[in-house]
C-alpha cells in the first residue's frame, strides 16, 4: 500500500517558495548599454516615449527592421542607430521589472547616464506604466516546466532471498505527482534509506542557500 506524507513534501519542496526582494537593488549597465541609452538624451520626449512602446513590442515580438527604417527617415539617423536605442530602452526596463526595483533604485541605476531631469521622469514612468506587462510577457516566454502536485511513498523491506537467509535490505519507493502544461503526469523513483538521507540533507542545504542575498539575485533575474 501507498502512504501519504505531507510532513515529508513539506520538507522537500520548500526550496521553490518564493523568497522576497532584498533592497537596494541597482542595475549595473555596461559600456555599450550606456552608449545606447545615451541617444534617448538627443530626441524630443515624445520619442523616448513611442520607443517605450516599440521597445516592450520588441519583447513580445521580436525584432521589426521596418519599425527602425521609418523611425531612422524621421530622425535622420541610421537604423542600426533607432535598434540599439530600442534594444538598451528593452533592457533597461526588462531587468528593473525582472528585479521590480524601487523607484529609488531605479533612478538610481539610471543616474550614471547623465540624463536630465525631465528625461528621468519619463524613463521612471515608463518603468512604472510598463513593469507589470512585461513581467507578464516574460513569464509567458519562460518555458512551462513539471511542477509538483502531490507525492506518496512506500517502504519495502526484504528479509531473505535464495541465497541469503537472513538480511535486511530497505528500499524506498516514491511516487510523485506532478502537473505539465495544466495536464497531470507522474513520475516514480527508488532509492535506498540512505541515499534518500543524504538527498535530504542536499535539499534542506539548498533551502538554507536560497535565504542568502547572493541567490535571491540570481532567483529574480530567472523570474
């Protein structure tokens, strides 16, 4: 017979609870994000912000040459100039949504960028009108992976076999429960008392890991 243990799930699967942001936390822009950034600083305001809108469109579709051919004609500089301008905008407000950093870290982030006040603002309120799409979009390109549902367990003791009249020789069955893509599916392991130990000594060490400031960056740039 199956048993049911909700004590032994409690104990395995705490590891993928979320965890909550630390503060404080900056965006760290490289050389080539910064040169790209810095042509929002020579168009008008109104241009900073159609790019926000080609910008998050670039997340949920793709790259559009054409959309940068128009907007190059208009501002008479070259397309490549229009798609670097779009591809830093698209970074810069991905990570802040990844990471949903404070107004405060934001500007912050954004400060080495030499901006002016006004074009502050309207990245910040870019940032804020924009954040909780794109978190969306992204959780929608993340691929769908099995996610626990439910677990049984079974404990098997063999006492004697032909050659061996007397031994003892523990296994353990699991049955897990899982859902992929809104359908159920299950999968069933063995293993033996200690191996299942040690497996859970690894997970709890990895539970401990999971509260510390390093891998809750990591946790919220794969969010």
């Amino acid at each position: 017979t199956l048993f049911r243990s909700h004590a032994v799930t409690d104990r395995w699967f705490q590891a993928v609870l979320p965890v909550q942001r630390a503060a404080d936390m900056l965006l760290v822009l490289s050389d080539d994000q910064r040169q790209h950034l810095a042509f929002l600083s020579r168009v008008e305001p109104s241009v900073v912000g159609e790019f926000g809108r080609i910008a998050v469109e670039f997340l949920r579709r793709g790259s559009n040459p054409k959309i940068y051919e128009g907007a190059a004609r208009k501002l008479n500089v070259s397309s490549e100039t229009i798609q670097h301008g779009v591809e830093g905008l698209a970074y810069l407000l991905t990570e802040s949504s990844k990471l949903m950093i404070s107004e405060v870290d934001f500007q912050d982030s954004v400060l080495v960028l030499g901006f002016s006040e006004e074009l502050y603002k309207l990245l910040l309120q870019l940032y804020l009108d924009n954040r909780k799409e794109i978190r969306r979009i992204l959780n929608e390109l993340s691929p769908e992976l099995p996610h626990y549902h439910n677990m049984e367990w079974r404990l098997d003791v063999q006492l004697a076999s032909r050659s061996l009249r007397q031994q003892i020789e523990p296994t353990v069955t699991l049955k897990l429960h899982l859902q992929e893509n809104g359908e159920p599916c299950t999968e069933v392991l063995q293993t033996d008392p200690a191996t299942l130990l040690h497996l859970i000594q690894q997970l709890e060490q990895a539970v401990g890991e999971m509260k510390t400031n390093h891998c809750r960056r990591i946790v919220r740039n794969i969010k």
